[in-house]
C-alpha cells in the first residue's frame, strides 16, 4: 500500500481542528479566562471611586489590563497538557516543520481564548459608560491586541515549559514584551471613546500583529526544541 | 561493526541461524523504504546533568535487523533512544540515517521515524479512531477504514469510538503501537513497549516487530524482559 504524503498546509489544519475539538470537550478552558476578565474588570470599580466621569474616563484602561491578565492566563494552558502526554514530542517527529504546526496551535488557542474577550469587551465598555461609537475600535484593537499576545506569549510559553514555576516566570518574560500592545491598544480605545480618529494606533497594531506573525512561530519552534530536551 | 573506547561494554549478538518463519504482514502497514536503510552511531557521549551518561557508544544497525537493548535502569537506554529520536543533543558523536548525519534533515529523518516513549501521546478527551486519524493523517493520507482494520488487528477495534481515557492502560499502549505500525516509517524505537500488555500482546507486539523487520525495517526497543522473536537478524546490545 503506497501513501501520499501530507501537505503542510494540511498538517496545519488537522492541528487546527484537533485542537478546537479538544476545547470544545473541555469549556472549561473557553470559559475560564472570560470569566477571569470580567472578574478582574468587576474589581475597579470597587476600589475606586464609582463615580460615572471617573468610570468613563479609565474604561479603556481596565478593558485593556483585564484583556491582557486574562490572555496571560489562559497562555499557561498552550502547550502543557501536550507535553504531559507526550503528544508535543510526537508533533516534532511528525516529518513536517514544527514552526507552521505551532502557529496553528496558537490559533486555535487564540480562537478558543482570545475571541471570547473580543465579544465581552463590548460588555465591559458599556458597564462602564464608554460611548457607543468606541465599540467597534475597543473590538477591534482587542482583536489585534490578543492576537499578538498569543503569538509573542506561544514563544514564552515554549521556553517556560521545562521549569516547575512555569506560570511566574511566563509572565515575567512575556508581560515586558507586550507592553507596547497595551500602549497603543489602550491608546486606540481611548481616542475612540473620546470621540476621536483611532486609525493611528489601530494601523501599529495591526503592524505589531504581521511582525510576530512572520517571526514567532520559528522562535517557538526553536525555544521547543531546547524545552524538550 | 561495534567500536567503543575502554570502559564501554557493547556487546552484540548476532542469531542468525534461528527460525526464519515470517509471520503475515500487516496489510495495513504502509511499505517501508527498506533500501539503504542503516542507522550508525558513532562515538556517541552523552551527558544527563553532571552525569556521564553514554561514554562513546558506537554501533550500527541495518535494514531487517532488530536490536533489543538491555542494561539496569539508569544506564542510559532511555537517553539513548531519545538521543537516536533528536529529542536529545549528543555533547559528542554523530548519529548518521542512510549515511547522513542526522542534524542534517531533521524533518526528513523524523518522517523515517516512529517513536514510542513512556508516555502513549494519546489524548484522552479524543476517541481512540480520532487520535489514531490525527496522528497517522499528519504524516501520510489514510482513510478511516485501514485505521480501523489497525485497531482491530491490535485487538482494540471494539474500543475505536470511545475516549481514550476510558481504556485500560494495556488497551492505550495497543493504540499507541497501532500509531507506530500506521506511521510507515522504517525506523521504530519503541522505548518499554511491552508495559501494561498482558501475555497476548505481548506476543502480537513481538510479531509485528518481527514482521518490521522482516519488511526490511529496524526495530530499536529497550526491554527488561526476554522477547523472543522469529525475526531475521535479533541482536542485543548491552548498554552498561
């Protein structure tokens, strides 16, 4: 019996789908960190002061934080549980490239945990007063935002994974890096609240979220191969 | 055929003269590209740690053959198939696949290359049938009916629907050999692959290592246990 080989392409899109097929046995990891987000928002305004010109004025920020605490969390979960049951080390001696494989994790995970923040945002915003018309910007630059979260965190995430503490130091490496996501995200959803053109700030994100999609996935590939060893 | 410097005892044995009887082939089993197929080793150290693992290990290994590797726990047999896997870099040495040193072409080697760890890599949330269709589909195009017959033939066809988490820990490593025999590689290191079987896999194991390697392939499997095989060419190499 002769057999085709499989495309990389292919191979990138049964990844996809064993991947979706696994959270969707599993809510709990959909679930969790949107849940998480909307906590952490709940938190602001319980110790500030809950005055609505205060609320309106730090909606974007809270947003932001959240959405960026919450993707933190859920990155933890990228990779562990395919190294404890040793299907990560199949992945590599699967015969295709690891980077393009590892990139469809990543977006499946951010498909699982990122897109869920993208549609409570909106929620958020409008608990805390934010105008109308900043919903499809705060979406959009959330959008953007995870995304380049997901892919800088799926190099820290390979590279923590040998160590017992893995979820501190993931964050410790990986919070710095995405500081400018913040920056401009937060940046963006505040002109847009005010009323403002947010297409500045949404464009450098957008920029931000190419870059690391040409560069991460080798990055992850390489800080893989040196974790499993 | 086995160079080693002082200290290393490498012993290989050649049966040769034993019971030729092939036992059928697996249909299911995609064809192996048995030509100019050896895997060489040559003056490999390996370091765990501070620990001197493997001190200059040579050997080499050609198509048909199958080499059991003994040794107490802890001298190295783990590392060493994991060094022979790529998951481990010698500190020293070359591992050569068809002549190439295996730095070389990564992918291409991992696609001549079945691996089974400790671990089963099985999902447990995934039915056995969809981790099988995941794993075998990433290397070579195979339509759920030869996956079937696989799981059938390892005795766990009555099981290919429910989730692996479910299945005893013999059944899962059933399916998990049923991944190395869909793989269609040449080269298996199966590292304790007989843990958890009961008597008759045992034997079913055995038979189709045999079979491998009367395909023309290599078998490299670490084993405490006596395995008696009516292959071709059983060696064993003593890691000490």
């Amino acid at each position: 019996m002769r057999t085709r080989p499989t495309s990389i392409l292919r191979a990138s899109v049964l990844v996809l789908r064993r991947d979706l097929a696994l959270a969707f046995r599993r809510w709990e990891q959909v679930t969790h960190p949107v849940v998480f987000f909307l906590m952490v928002a709940t938190l602001f305004p319980l110790a500030l002061d809950p005055k609505p010109s205060l609320l309106a004025d730090i909606a974007a920020g809270v947003v932001w934080v959240s959405a960026l605490l919450s993707s933190m969390l859920a990155l933890e979960t990228l990779y562990r549980s395919d190294v404890d049951d040793g299907t990560l080390e199949q992945l590599t001696l699967s015969g295709q490239p690891l980077a393009p494989l590892l990139l469809a994790k990543t977006v499946t995970h951010w498909l699982v945990s990122g897109v869920p923040l993208v549609l409570a945002a909106p929620v958020v915003g409008l608990a805390f007063g934010a105008g109308d018309a900043s919903y499809g910007v705060l979406m959009t630059s959330i959008a953007l935002g995870t995304g380049v979260l997901s892919l800088i965190g799926s190099v820290g995430a390979a590279l923590t994974l040998g160590s017992r503490r893995g979820s501190v130091l993931l964050s410790l490496l990986v919070l710095p890096l995405v500081m400018p996501v913040l920056i401009f995200g937060a940046r963006a959803t505040d002109l847009a609240m005010h009323g403002e053109a947010a297409g500045g700030p949404l464009w450098l994100l957008g920029a931000m979220l190419i870059l690391a999609l040409t560069l991460t996935p080798f990055a992850a590939a390489a800080a893989l191969r040196i974790s499993l060893e | 055929m086995c160079e080693t410097e002082p200290g290393v005892r490498v012993r290989l044995r050649y049966d040769e003269g034993v019971n030729l009887h092939r036992p059928p082939l697996s249909e299911c089993a995609p064809e192996v590209e048995s030509a100019g197929a050896t895997l060489a080793v040559e003056r490999l150290h390996l370091w765990r740690g501070q620990r001197h693992v493997l001190r200059g290990l040579g050997f080499a290994v050609h198509g048909g053959e199958f080499v059991h590797l003994k040794g107490p726990n802890g001298c190295g047999k783990t590392s060493l198939l994991r060094a022979l896997a790529g998951f481990l870099w010698p500190e020293e040495g070359v591992i050569r696949w068809r002549g190439v040193p295996v730095s070389e072409d990564r992918d291409g080697y991992a696609a001549d290359l079945a691996y089974l760890g400790h671990e089963n890599a099985l999902k447990g949330d995934l039915t056995a049938l969809e981790n099988l269709r995941f794993s075998t589909n990433l290397r070579t195009r195979t339509d759920d009916a030869t996956l079937h017959r696989t799981l059938e033939e390892l005795g766990v066809g009555r099981q290919a629907d429910l989730p692996v988490r479910v299945l005893s820990a013999g059944q899962k490593r059933r399916v998990a050999m049923a991944r190395v025999l869909l793989s269609g590689a040449t080269l298996w290191l199966l590292d304790e692959p007989f843990t958890n079987l009961d008597v008759a896999g045992v034997a079913d194991f055995a038979r189709l290592i045999a079979a491998h390697a009367a395909r023309g392939g290599i078998a490299l499997v670490t084993s405490h246990a006596d395995i008696e095989l009516d292959a071709g060419r059983v060696r064993e190499l003593v890691v000490a």
